[in-house]
C-alpha cells in the first residue's frame, strides 16, 4: 500500500507541475497577445497618420497647382477668358479681381480642410472678407458654379454657410459687421 500512495502522490505531483507548465503557458500566450494587439493598434495608428499626411500633401499640392493656374489668368488676359464663366458679363479688371477673389476663398477654404481654421474661424474669415463689394459681386457671380457642388461635401455645406451670412449681412441694420450672423459651432 505504500507504493500505492507514492505512485499516486507522485502523479500528483506531476500533474500539479503539467498544470503549473500549462498555466504559465497560457499566461504568457496571453501576454503575447497582449503585446501584438498592442502593435497592431499602434500600425493602424500609423497608417491613419500617413494617410492624413498623404491628403494634406495632395491638398497642398493642388492649392500650389491652383494659385498657379489663376496666377497665369489674372497676368494675361487672355488665359483668363478660359476661367470667364461668371454668370454676369465682366470686364477684364472685373475678372481678374474675380479670379484672386476665388483665390483667396479657396486657400480659406484650404486651410479649413486642412484644420488649420475651425468652421467658426472660417465663418469669422468668410465674414471679413465679404466686407469688400468686389468680394460679394464675385460672390454672386459664382453662384452657378457653386450650384454644381455635391450637396454633401463639405464646400457645398460652407458655400451655403456665406450664403446664408451674405443675406444676413446684406439685411443687417447695423455697421458692426463683425457681430452679423451666428457662427458655427463644430
């Protein structure tokens, strides 16, 4: 009988030992899987990072493409028949005025895009810069154009956004155009 129970404490003390083993193993499965969900996490991370650099590259180099184009416009009249696509006839002066009005709204609208504005801050801008009549004529010269947008991309939802502050601030009763209109909030 005493051999009996060696053998079975020794089993015993084996199987104890096989738990130990497979416990620890499992422990440090799980921490591995810990440390890999870890990294995984941390690459999609990274991926998302580079994605968003890559946009705003792309959106960079477009707005520089932009400038450019309307650059050669507004020095030659010529060039800038090709962009006369006002809905209301416009002298040469009128379009090239015109054309660095869409130059100036579009790098607004850039660096929007790019976070560098808030929507309130671009609604302050907006505000600002539709002080100037050349600002509103342009404004209303491109209604057409801005008619064509998807309805939702964020340009279209900001066109209508100085659209709706235009009317507002052609109504007001007041020469403190700095309070007309509500801004946004995010």
């Amino acid at each position: 009988m005493a051999t009996r129970k060696t053998r079975t404490r020794g089993l015993g003390t084996a199987a104890a030992a096989g738990l130990g083993l497979l416990a620890g193993a499992l422990a440090a499965l799980a921490a591995e899987r810990r440390t890999l969900n870890g990294v995984r996490e941390r690459l999609d991370r990274l991926e998302a990072q580079v994605a968003h650099t890559h946009r705003h590259a792309n959106l960079a180099n477009q707005q520089r493409l932009h400038w450019e184009l309307l650059s050669k416009a507004i020095d030659s009249p010529e060039l800038a028949e090709v962009l006369d696509i006002f809905e209301v006839p416009a002298s040469p002066l009128e379009r090239r005025q015109y054309l660095f009005a869409n130059a100036v709204y579009t790098n607004l609208l850039f660096y929007y895009r790019i976070g560098n504005l808030s929507r309130e801050e671009f609604f302050g801008h907006a505000r600002g810069l539709l002080q100037t009549p050349v600002m509103r004529e342009y404004w209303f010269a491109t209604r057409g154009q801005r008619a064509t947008l998807p309805e939702d991309s964020d340009e279209a939802e900001l066109g209508h956004m100085v659209d709706d502050l235009l009317r507002q601030l052609e109504e007001a009763d007041t020469e403190e155009w700095w309070v007309v209109g509500e801004p946004p909030t995010e």
